[in-house]
C-alpha cells in the first residue's frame, strides 16, 4: 500500500518574506560597515555603499530590486531638504540671495561647460551626449554635503551658507537641467513634452502654491493638532507636509526635493518647528541610509571592471575639476584661501540627482545604456571620495581668516578647568565671574574682531568655532569640568550638543538660550544649567516700571514672585507636551491681575 504522495511544488514566496529576509541582510550589512568605517574616520556614507555593493544584484546577491529601492529611498533625500529648510527663514534666504543665484549659478555653468567639453574631446560622444553628461557631473551630493554640515551646527557659519547656498541653487537647477535634455532629444515620444518655458512657469505656481498653502492650511492645522495634545499627530502632519510638497512637484514633473525645501521654509518662524523636526529626523535617517544602500546596489560592477581605467581616471578628473573650478570661484566671491579648497574639496564629488538626469538622457536616446551604468560608476566612485576629502576640508574650512593674522589656536591653550564658548558681553560675564574665584579658563570665539579686541584688554581668547568636538579635543575639554555655551546662536540645539556631551561625560554642560523656543529644543537633555538670555534683565526691568509708578515694595515683590513661579509652571509644562503653545493661560494679559496673599490667595483672577 502506498503512502500519500509528497508535493515537491514549493510553497510561493510572499512578498512579506522577502521584505524581512532582505531588511535583515541590508541592515545587518550596514551595521557591520558602517560601525567599520566610522571606527576607520572614513564616514557613514562610504560603509552604506560598500554595503549596498557587497550585497546587491552586483556583489553576493544577496538582496534585488535595487532600482525600486533606490525610487523609494530618494524620499531621504526631500526629508533632508525639508529640515533644512526648517532651519533657514525666509529673510534668511533673501540675505543669502547673491550666494545663491550668482555663486550657484556660476558653479553650475562653469562645471557643467568644462566637464562637458572635457568628454566630448576625450571620448567619442557627441555635443548632445557630452552637454547630457556633463551638466548633471555639475551637481554635487547634498545627501552627502548637508548632514554634515547640519549636524555639526556648522550649516549657518559663513563657510556652512555659501556651501548650502550653491547646493540649494543644484537643486534649483534641475528644473533647467531637465529642459536643456528634453529640448536635445532624439526621441519622436519627448516632442510633446511641454517647453522650457511652462515647466518654469510651473515652477513659480507650484512655490507660490505651497507658500499659501503653508500659510493658510498648514499653520492653522498645526494649531489645532498643538492644541489636541495629541505628540503622533505631529509625525502625521510632518510626514503629510513632505509627501504632499513632493507630490506636488512630481505631478508637475519639478524636483521633489525643492518642494520639500519650499514647505520647510514656510515653518521655518513656526512656534512648532522644533516638534516637526524631531519628529520627521528618524525617518530621514533610516531613508538616507537606505538611499545610499541602494547606490552601492545599482552600481554596475562589470561596466567597472570592463573599463576600470576609465571609470577611475574620469573620477578622478570629475573630482580635480570641480575641485579647482569651485575653489576659484569661491575665491572670487569673497572666501579666504584654505576655506575656498575646503568648499571645493566638500562639493567636488558627483550627486544622486546624476542618476535621475543620466535615466532622462537615455530616454531621450542621448546615451546608450552601457554609458548610462559607466557615468552612474563614475558618480559612486566619486562619491566614495568624499569622506577622504572632508577630513582635509574640515582642517581648511577653519582656517585664520585674513592673510597675515596670526589668531591663537585653542590647541595652544592651557589646559583649564573651564572652557568658555563665545566670549560676547554675555560670556564675558560668565567668564569673569569664574576667574574671579580662581578657576582656570579657556576662551573660544569665531570672530576675529572680538579676538582682537579682548587681547587689549590683556584677554587670551582662542580663535574656533566651539561647537565642534575636535576643536574642544584641543582646547582640553577632555580634561574640563565644565563647558558653558554662550554664544548668540538660536538654531543652537540639542542635536548638536548631544555629541559633545557623549564625547566629554565629565563636564557640566551649560548652555546660553535665546527664548522658550531655544530653551525647548533642550528639553531632553541632562544640563547643568540654561539661562534665557533676557530673561532676569526683563524682569528687573519690570520691577523699576513698576516703582516708577508708585507701586508699593511688598506687591512689586508678590508680583515678581508670582511671575517666577508662573513662569516656571509654563515652562514644566510646555516640555511635558513638547508643544510652545502649552498652559498659555498662565500668562498675564490685559484685563487680568493678580490677587495678591494679603488679600487672601496667590491666584489670579478676572
């Protein structure tokens, strides 16, 4: 008798199986690569696209699909833009517009032009071909460029604005870009593709559209959802504002990442901007490593390995020639020498958006396919560059300012049991107060002016910016029992003092805010103290108005008291809900007064 017959049919993958089998094996991969290459000083980026090499369609294949990877991966890239644009208000960017429309569009023309030329004469392409290569070579990685300088608070030093400046005017330019391909075509389907001129006018409608919207949706939604209490929420409506800016722009066939920009940009003055950010940063995270993933992914091996000298030697030259060409001009605008190679060295690799425009010019029968992998090549390598050069540019980009100045260095500081960051009129104060009981300090300032000024007063301060942990290294911040933040800084946050109190746990950490606001973008922090700059001389303030009107003492004092503890309440309060707008009803507003204890009570009433 015959047992039942044993199916030999495999059962179906599902696409659940796959999506936890392949997450396992990238994560993992970039976890082990990444912790590699960060404990080598090489960088995050470079151990995601070794990673994503290693374990693609290219390497072991382990993992596919890098193309739809890399699709949904670029949201990393409009997330990023979009914190960026959190951080910059618009009369921010109105200061920076010379930067960016005339250092930005000079970068962008001069790199373009040159690498162009440079592969029409040393390669058999044509005018078309070269102008649809070498354009999109122009474009520098912001998903690179950006993190860094945002995480280490140096994206609003003059160095980090112009560097932003020609990165955002790239972005500007895809816009164009993509037009210039269209308009060189030699495929019959792109002849009804609309014109240069309506994608630019759809431009300037989308913007103008995502600026009302931004005013009259997006801000009384928030007001809503701060007033519901409701922390998710905030994940939704940040999440919601990003996909529906990208969206927009897609439809319109424009870059997704300028509309992120665009909307972030409009919150920029939002009481709410410190909740959005904190929300929408991990998803940027994760997003911007899987981004990378997937570039190490689609990276065409055997093109590499069928043409190596090629591909090396045009990285090579992609990255000398930007280099040059961006230095020369930084120089013409205004920057000192170290740091205008510092800016060059930073931006002279190839950007993610290469591979959108390379996919555009072999749609529009441009470029072969083959020649679409190699230029893809080309960008990855020089990409995998960059964290070689940031090290030297780092060392640059805080050169002494002006020939001939001789600034001292913190390095050269004795070693103190203070160290001071900022030494204005605020850290002035603080210091003083400090040597005068005898401590040793150590003072750092980024404005050569102040410098000077403070050494004719026989002051030694130290020439850095004070937020950088490898500038503190020096300054012997290892050693230190205290760090006091009192720089004139209100984009200064908890994101970019979490490193320094990771680096150097024996020191208190004192921190200079400039309102609530500032004061809560701390709120998860363990500090030794933080001081609203205004806040005691208000109130002293408050107490002479009021003695000038005749005010007797013990009601100027409940009065004071009262505020104080008012004051403190909000404050509890608005960090336990993480919302600017909590236990308003605490403030004093015409109408309203105080009942003072001698008549009763300590509260308030109509």
């Amino acid at each position: 008798m015959q047992g039942p017959a044993v199916s030999t049919v495999a059962a179906p993958v599902s696409a659940t199986d796959i999506l936890l089998s392949e997450g396992v094996i990238l994560l993992g991969a970039a976890v082990l690569f990444v912790m590699l290459f960060r404990r080598l000083g090489l960088g995050a980026v470079l151990g995601y696209l070794v990673a994503g090499a290693l374990v693609g369609p290219q390497g072991l294949r382990l993992v596919g699909g890098a193309e739809s990877k890399l699709a949904i991966a670029e949201i990393g890239i409009v997330l990023l833009l979009f914190l960026v644009g959190l951080e910059l208000h618009p009369a921010r960017l109105w200061r920076l517009k010379r930067d960016i429309f005339a250092l930005g569009m000079a970068q962008v023309v001069l790199c373009g032009c040159a690498l162009a030329a440079i592969i029409f004469y040393t390669t058999g392409f044509t005018w078309g071909a070269a102008i649809a290569l070498g354009l999109p070579l122009a474009l520098s990685s912001t998903a690179q460029v950006l993190p860094g300088l945002k995480s280490s608070g140096r994206i609003n030093s003059p160095f980090g604005e112009k560097v932003f400046s020609i990165l955002l005017f790239q972005d500007l330019s895809i816009v164009p870009l993509i037009t210039i391909v269209a308009a060189l075509s030699r495929n019959p389907a792109d002849a009804g593709g609309p014109p240069g001129w309506m994608m630019a006018g759809y431009t300037v409608a989308a913007i103008a559209g995502l600026v009302l919207a931004g005013r009259f949706v997006l801000r009384p939604l928030l007001y809503l959802v701060g007033r519901l209490g409701e922390r998710e929420l905030f994940v939704v409506v940040g999440l919601f504002t990003v996909l529906a800016a990208a969206a927009l722009m897609h439809a319109l066939h424009l870059s997704t990442a300028l509309g992120a920009f665009v909307a972030g940009v409009m919150l920029a003055d939002s009481p709410y901007r410190h909740e959005i950010e904190a929300d929408v940063e991990p998803f940027r995270s994760i997003l911007l490593g899987l981004f990378f993933l997937a570039v190490g992914m689609v990276l065409d091996l055997h093109a590499v390995a069928a043409n190596p000298i090629f591909v090396i030697g045009m990285a090579a030259i992609l990255v000398l020639t930007k280099a040059g060409l961006i230095m020369g001009l930084a120089r013409l605008f205004g920057m000192e020498r170290n740091q205008a190679i510092g800016a060059g060295l930073l931006l002279s690799q190839g950007g993610e958006f290469g591979f959108v425009l390379f996919a555009q010019a072999q749609n529009a029968l441009l470029i072969a396919p083959q020649a679409a992998s190699l230029f893809s090549a080309i960008v990855t390598f020089s990409m995998a560059t960059t964290p070689f050069l940031m090290l030297f540019a780092r060392r640059l980009e805080f050169a002494k300012p002006r020939a001939g100045t001789d600034l001292p260095r913190p390095e050269d500081a004795p070693r103190g049991t203070a160290i001071i960051v900022g030494y204005g009129r605020f850290g002035q104060t603080v210091a003083q107060m400090l040597m005068g009981h005898g401590f040793g300090v150590v003072l750092i300032d980024k404005k050569p002016s102040q410098i000077e000024v403070s050494s004719r007063f026989d002051m030694k301060v130290y020439y850095g910016d004070g937020t950088r942990i490898d500038l503190l290294r020096g300054a012997g911040a290892e050693e230190a029992r205290l760090i006091a933040f009192c720089i004139d800084d209100p984009s200064l946050d908890g994101q970019a003092l979490e490193p320094i109190a990771e680096a150097f746990p024996q020191a208190a950490l004192v921190v200079r805010a400039f309102d609530r606001r500032q004061l809560l973008a701390f709120k998860d922090m363990d500090l030794a103290g933080i001081v609203r700059e205004v806040f005691e001389s208000a109130i002293l303030m408050g107490v002479q108005a009021m003695q000038a009107l005749g005010v007797p003492q013990e009601e100027i004092e409940e009065v004071e008291r009262q505020y104080r503890r008012n004051d403190e309440q909000r404050m509890a309060l608005q960090i336990e809900h993480g919302d600017f707008m909590a236990a308003k009803e605490l403030m004093y507003r015409p109408g309203r007064r105080m009942r003072l204890l001698a008549r009763g009570d300590g509260e308030e009433e109509a």
